[in-house]
C-alpha cells in the first residue's frame, strides 16, 4: 500500500529456477514486468545471472504466475548490477553495473531469447554508483541514482546525454527511483 508500506499481495514466480540476488524490477511496453536476478555480491564471480518476464497481474491479489527465465551474460566479463530499465517503446533491456567508480549501461540483444544466453554488450559511462535507474514513460528521459545522489539523461537513439543531477533524499539506505505514469 503507497499510504503505509504494508503488503499487499505476493506474486510468486513459477517456471524459474531458485533466485539468488534479485535486485530490480521493470515494467515495459504491454504491462509486461521484468524482475533483475542480477546481484552479484560474490564479487562478480557468476558466470551468468538471471532476468524474468511476467504479465503484470490484472487484479493484486496473492497468486502464482509463469514466468519466462532468461539467462544474461555480459560481453565483458561478470558484473554485479542493481539496476534494470526496459525502455517502454522499444522494449529493449539496459542493466547498469554497480562499481564505486562509476558503471557502465549494458544494452540486451534486441530481443531476449529462451534458447541460449544473451549477451549484453557495454555502452556509456555512467558516473555513479548505481543502485537503480528508471526511462520516463515516453523513453525520453533516463534516470539513474545511487545512494547519495542521482543523474538525469536525455535519451536520443538508445544513447544518454547527461542532462542534470538529480537530488535524492537522505535515506538509511535509499535505492530506488522511478517514474509516475504521467
């Protein structure tokens, strides 16, 4: 509930291996939701890690829905990631890897495929460490934020250009970011 906090349904995941560090959760274009396995605290040690794609739930009740389990690698070796954007008119994939120096954006194949690993290959800087990120419901904009702080990039052509800082407030351990539909 946005008012309180409390749960108010639990969506389990079917037809998808046991978890280990879920980190993020999308939604892109036909209300369909994409959920991170893309943790890594063992230090970027996984040879590969997970995304699911799930129909959002029409009614938010408890209930059990079949997932579909893709397997990710990155073209550059493992990572640990936090962030994942689906942008919502192309429905293309980003991940950002979080590095106290600053990560990079990893752009998915142009569709997911069930039949082997996809490959993301690394794009632009990112000059944060970043615990998640979130495209405006246009596509025209990029947030990202870390936990002190944030950027905002304009998105031309599935590239960013640093627009401006964003202010984010000071949390026990504030992570996430996202967009209003309007």
């Amino acid at each position: 509930d946005a008012r309180t906090g409390k749960t108010v349904a639990t969506v389990t995941m079917a037809g998808v291996g046991r978890p280990r560090d879920v980190e993020a959760i999308a939604l892109g274009p036909g209300n369909v939701l994409y959920v991170g396995d893309i943790g890594d605290n063992a230090g970027g040690s996984w040879s590969h890690v997970w995304i699911y794609q799930l129909p959002e739930p029409t009614e938010l009740r408890d209930q059990t829905v079949r997932a579909t389990q893709y397997t990710v690698t990155y073209a550059d070796g493992a990572r640990n990631a936090e962030a994942l954007m689906v942008h919502p008119k192309t429905g293309r994939v980003y991940l950002v890897d979080k590095d106290e120096d600053g990560g990079h954006l990893y752009e998915s194949p142009a569709g997911l495929s069930t039949g082997g690993t996809n490959v993301f290959k690394r794009g632009a800087a990112i000059d944060l460490w970043v615990t998640d990120g979130a495209f405006s419901p246009d596509g025209s904009q990029l947030a990202v934020r870390g936990y002190f702080g944030g950027i905002l990039y304009d998105w031309r052509d599935g590239r960013p250009k640093r627009k401006a800082m964003l202010h984010v407030p000071m949390q026990d351990q504030g992570e996430s970011v996202t967009y209003t539909p309007d």
